[in-house]
C-alpha cells in the first residue's frame, strides 16, 4: 500500500483553468496533510505578466500552498519531455486551447518521459464508443490519445470520463435551453441521453481516484453528476423555473445538415455529436461516485443555484 505522500511525490497538474483549479482545490489540501508540495503548470505570461484576473489566480495558488510554474505548451516535444522527467505524476487538465494535435504532443512526452502516472486530458465523453469519423476533430485527437496510451506498457494511465460539464447544458453559444425565448431544444430525440458532471465534482473526485488503495491503473473510470435525456431535461427546466417552454427538436438529420453548411462551426459540432447518444451517456449507478458512497450534484440541483445566483 502507497500512503499519499509516495503518491502524490513529483506531482504536477497542468492548466489552472477552471477544472485545473477545481483539481487543484482538492488536491492541494491531501498534498499539505501528506507534507508533499505540488506543482500547477500555467503559460509564462500568468507569472511574468500576469493580469489582474491572473493576479487573482496565483494568489489563490500560493494560499493552496501550490507552487506556479511558468511553462509554454507549444513548446516543441522534447523540451516538454525534459520538463515532465522531473515528475512521476502528471494530471493534465488543459483542455484544447493550446490547439490541435496539442493532447497528442503532450502524451507522447509524458511516455518518452517515463512519468509513472498519467492522467490525460480526456475529462469528456466516452471515446471507444464514439471512435473516430465523429465529425469531431477533437474526439478523433482524444481516441489516438487512447490507442497510444494503449500502446505502451512503461507508463500507468488512469482516463477520467465525466461526460460535459453541467453547466455546458445551459451555456447560451450551444443553445440548447434559451432562458428568454423560453425554448429548449432536444438533439437527435427527447430520449436522447447525455451525461454531466460539474467541475468541482470533478476535482474532489479525480482526487479521490488519484489517491484510491489500491492504486488505480490503465483503467477508464467513470463519473456522472447526472445522466438524462433531453425531454428529462426540459421537464427540469419548466420545474424549476416554474415557466412554460417550448420544445423544438433538432433531428439527426437536421443537426448533419448544419454540419455539411457550417463544418467550422464549433458549437454545430458539438450539436451533430451529442445527438448521437452513443458513447456520451452511461449510467450512473456504475459510476466511480455511486460505487463509492460519493454525493454529486445532479442537473435538478445545479440548476436551482444557478437561478439563486
């Protein structure tokens, strides 16, 4: 058996964003019981020019006891690898604005590395389902990330799957429900499901996968905050709300048309594959959370403090 100190030695998070620094929140606090510093890797000008929301930021951080460490991910992948084999540990919550091919770059250098532990940026859907010709980009990046992953004995790898965030289902770009028109929109079918699960449920529950005896290796492991369909979630919104919507659906075929006359479109994407339904749903009660006696806030819940804020 590991205690935390031995494993969570050398660890390094990447990215302080919002889920990097929902990680970071309950994390930093297991890393000063154990008395093992960690490290949060950000963009060079967050600590040499940061501004005033970096400001912010790298309080917080200090106040963590989490040390900042200026780094440029577009740096070319032998100067990451000489970075990441200073750590044993790395969980990478930097999503994809550093670009294309970025998550791929970074997981060849945690390999050539020899890091012992990696958790990749892959805090979404579940990507052996959904496979590549998604008409996404990104989820073909993330299921190579996979396969490589797969491809090596020498590295431990641990895949988070937490499907989008919750708040993503009421975010007004993705226009799924439109708080002034009144109108939710369904993708695909009102029985299509999806899965969400907040940020901070995310971190509190990365950290507990990442300090869990025995140690958890080369396995996906799932969360969900919630798991419903699209007509679920209308009925949510109008309880909640106490309001009347109306319900328009968007059909497959209406969601590919888009897709062929607006391929750049990025929340057009993300319309065509969440319609799809496999492979971005699973059920709650096999998750980590449920097994695990681990409380999460479901979209019912979310919602309502939304509202109150």
């Amino acid at each position: 058996m590991n205690d935390a100190k031995t494993i969570l030695q050398d660890t390094i998070v990447l990215g302080a964003g919002q889920l990097g620094m929902a990680v970071l929140r309950a994390l930093a606090p297991r890393a000063k019981a154990a008395q093992t510093p960690i490290t949060v890797l950000v963009s060079p000008r967050t600590v040499n020019n940061p501004s005033a929301q970096d400001a912010v930021v790298l309080a917080e951080l200090d106040a963590l006891g989490v040390k900042a460490l200026g780094f440029d991910l577009s740096a070319d992948e032998q100067m990451l690898s000489s970075l990441f084999r200073r750590y044993k540990t790395v969980v990478n919550c930097t999503g994809f604005v550093a670009g294309a091919g970025t998550q791929l770059k970074i997981t060849r250098a945690v390999l050539s590395a020899g890091v012992r532990r990696y958790f990749p940026w892959q805090f979404g859907v579940d990507y052996d389902v959904v496979g590549r010709g998604s008409g996404q980009p990104v989820f073909d990046e993330q299921y190579e990330v996979r396969q490589l992953l797969r491809s090596q004995g020498t590295t431990d790898w641990v895949i988070v799957s937490t499907g989008m965030f919750t708040s993503f289902l009421f975010e007004p770009a993705f226009d799924i429900v439109d708080f002034d028109r009144h109108v939710i929109h369904g993708l695909g079918s009102w029985d299509t499901k999806v899965t969400v699960t907040t940020p901070e449920d995310i971190g509190k529950l990365t950290t507990e996968i990442l300090l869990a005896q025995p140690l958890i290796a080369n396995e996906v492991v799932y969360l969900a905050g919630d798991t419903i369909s699209y007509g679920q979630l209308a009925d949510i919104v109008e309880r909640v709300t106490g309001a009347t919507f109306e319900r328009t659906l968007w059909t497959l075929d209406k969601l590919r048309t888009d897709l062929d006359t607006m391929a750049d479109d990025v929340m057009v994407r993300y319309r065509a594959a969440f319609a799809l339904g496999d492979g971005m749903w699973w059920d709650k009660s096999t998750t980590f959370n449920e097994r695990n006696g681990y409380e999460t806030i479901d979209v019912e819940r979310y919602l309502q403090a939304r509202l109150r804020q």
